[in-house]
C-alpha cells in the first residue's frame, strides 16, 4: 500500500501528454535517428534486443567522459550495425559529464548530419543532465521525438540492506552504497537563468539514495526554502521509504517545507510530496504547481536528480518556464552493484516539442491564471 494517491494531473497536462506504454518492438524508418548513451548497466542492450530497422535509419551514440572502460560502447554499436542501422565513427560524439558546455552544438551538427526527421531518445543508461539537454537539441531542430525508456529488473542496494541498516540504527545511512562519489555542481548555459538574482531561492530537489548530493546543492547555492520530493516506484515499492529514511535528516532541517504523511503505519510517515518514478507527467505537474505558488516571490531552481523518466519532466518544467534555473549535483560514478538485468521497456511519444510546448503553454496559463483570480475574488 503507497501513503497517498497519485497527484492529480492538471487538465492541460492530461490532454497533451501521454503515459509511458509498454514497448515490446520498436521500428526504426528511414528518416529515424536513434540517441543511445551506452553505459555499464545490463539494459543499455536492450533498446538493440526490441528495434526493427529499416535501411537508411542512422544513430548517434554518446561516448562518456570521464571514460570507463566498463561502458558498452562497441557492443551497442555493433548490435546497432547488425541491425542495418547507420553508424560509423562520425555518429560517435563525446560527451563530458563534468564539462558538458559545447555538448549540444555538436549534437546539433551531427543529428542535422543524418538528415533525420524523428529522434529516439533511449535514456535507459543516460546522464539525467544529458536527457535534458538532449531534448533541447531535438525541440530546436525540431524533431518529432520519441523517448524510449528501459528499466532494470534489479537495483542497488538490496532491500535486505535497507532492513538491516535500519535495525542496525546506522549512524551512516547507506548513502553511497551505489556511487563511487559525489563530483558537484554541474551548470550548463542554455539550461540556466538569471531571472529573479536579489530575490530568495526556492529549490526543488529529489531525494535518491544519495543524500549527499541534495547536500552539495544546498552547500552550492544556500536556498531559503527548499523542496524535497520523494519516487515511488512503480515496482520494488520500498525504495520510497529507503530514499525518505535516508533523506530525514535533512527533510527535518527543512521540515516546514517538507511535511509528513501518516500513511501506512506498518511503514511509518513518508514525505507527503511524492511523485512516480515512471510517469513523467507527475513530476511536471509537481514542479508546475510549485512554480505558479512561489515564482512571483522567489527565483526557482530545479536539481533535476529525478529518476531518469523524471528528468523528461523536469526538461518540460523548465521548457515551458525558460526562467527556472537548473543546478544538477552529479555523482562521480557508479558502482557495478547500482543495477542488474533488464525489465519492462516503455516508450513515450512526445512529437514535435515545440509545437507542444506552445500548446501546453497556452494551456497552462488559461488554467491557473484563472486559479488566481478566483483566489482573488473569494
């Protein structure tokens, strides 16, 4: 049982956005392009395990820096190639997690390249900060996008682990157990703002299970209220109360901003502001209702360390709302344990972002200046 129902979608977000759905095969025609960032995880394979391609799509593969020798890179292009999709060394192109400043002029230039007219986005092994800028790039050159999404049948830590540390009362939560580090503060230009600079900063955050980077952030920028929202998943259910548990300590530092709900009391209160992991609709509506509450007052800032299906919303977020300044706390690097196996596949038609974004816009605004001004006449 979760501790309370899933947020209601705004209308304007219903009407325009569609759940993710389940992907069993893929076709890729010829004026496709195909974005895969090949990582360790066993479900960086599993886009080339369900596509269809037909002679002509291309791909463009992300090459990680700082390198790892771990990543998959040779065996996703050589699957992708088995395929009968284009690659060649040209559809390689580096992409610095720490530094990733000139990242999307190149991307720009090689999809431009490939003459493609839609873009699949595989983000099941890709940097959250990466996803976003990603999606940019495509609403720019304005392709018709699909994001395709696989998830793990396993994640780290194990369950057990979360038990035992609780039982154990651990003064070290199990933080780090899946990351090798914490790096810092990463920004990137065209995701970043300076609307709003003299007034106070309220910082949307996700909690994960590494609390230390929600810790980096506020040691970065020094909010004066910050805004933590908490995955449920929609398997492995009790990661919501290992990522809450690992977050309360500094949830009680911030505790006017963070409530509590009583929910199910076998498990004790969770964070009453909690959103999917999967759907992506929950986490834009989120950070939609947060900014219309508090933008007038304070300059908004989005640490979009979500899930990575989340990040698809936080790029809305901010799409739609270009005056949200984005921060990402990124980890140094993950540990083999951080996933195993491959689960459900999922794909979400997004179409062409800018014709959307204009649509949802005009929406949005209808919805909730109207909101305000029955506020004001009550």
């Amino acid at each position: 049982m979760t501790n309370a129902p899933a947020p209601l979608y705004p209308s304007f977000v219903a009407n325009f956005l569609t759940a993710p759905r389940p992907c069993p095969r893929l076709l890729l025609r010829a004026d496709d392009v195909i974005i895969h960032a090949p990582g360790f995880e066993d479900r960086t394979m599993a886009s080339s395990t369900i596509i269809e391609a037909v002679a002509g799509a291309s791909a463009v593969l992300l090459d990680y820096r700082p390198l790892s020798k771990s990543n998959q890179i040779t065996e996703v292009a050589a699957a992708f190639g088995s395929l009968g999709i284009r690659m060649n060394s040209d559809n390689v192109i580096v992409y610095d997690r720490f530094q990733p400043g000139d990242f999307q002029e190149r991307l720009r230039q090689r999809l431009a390249s490939t003459g493609a007219s839609r873009a699949v986005v595989d983000i099941s092994t890709m940097s959250k900060l990466a996803i976003m800028l990603e999606l940019h790039v495509c609403r720019d050159l304005g392709l018709d996008t699909l994001v395709l999404y696989a998830e793990a049948r396993e994640y780290g830590p194990k369950e057990a682990e979360f038990q035992q540390a609780k039982t154990d009362n651990a003064i070290h939560r199990p933080t780090l157990q899946v990351f090798t580090g914490v790096h810092g503060v990463v920004r990137v230009d065209s995701l970043a703002s300076v609307a709003m600079q003299g007034h106070p900063t309220a910082a949307i955050a996700f909690m994960s299970f590494n609390n230390t980077l929600t810790q980096v952030l506020l040691n970065t920028v020094y909010p004066s209220r910050l805004l933590l929202a908490n995955g449920r998943p929609p398997k492995h259910s009790w990661r919501e109360e290992a990522t809450a548990w690992i977050h309360d300590q500094v949830r009680r530092e911030w505790e006017a901003d963070n409530p509590l709900d009583e929910g199910d009391a076998s498990r004790g209160p969770l964070p009453k502001r909690v959103v999917s992991t999967l759907d992506y609709r929950e986490t834009l509506a989120l950070i939609l209702s947060i900014y219309w509450r508090l933008s007038s007052t304070h300059r908004i800032l989005l640490a979009p360390a979500a899930s990575k299906m989340g990040a698809v919303g936080c790029y809305l977020a901010k799409a739609l709302h270009p005056d949200i300044h984005i921060e990402y706390p990124s980890p140094d690097g993950f540990l083999p344990e951080y996933s195993a196996g491959v689960g459900d596949v999922w794909s979400v038609e997004l179409g062409p972002l800018e014709k959307k974004l204009t649509k949802i816009s005009a929406a949005e605004r209808r919805q909730y200046l109207e909101i305000r001004t029955q506020a004001q006449e009550s």
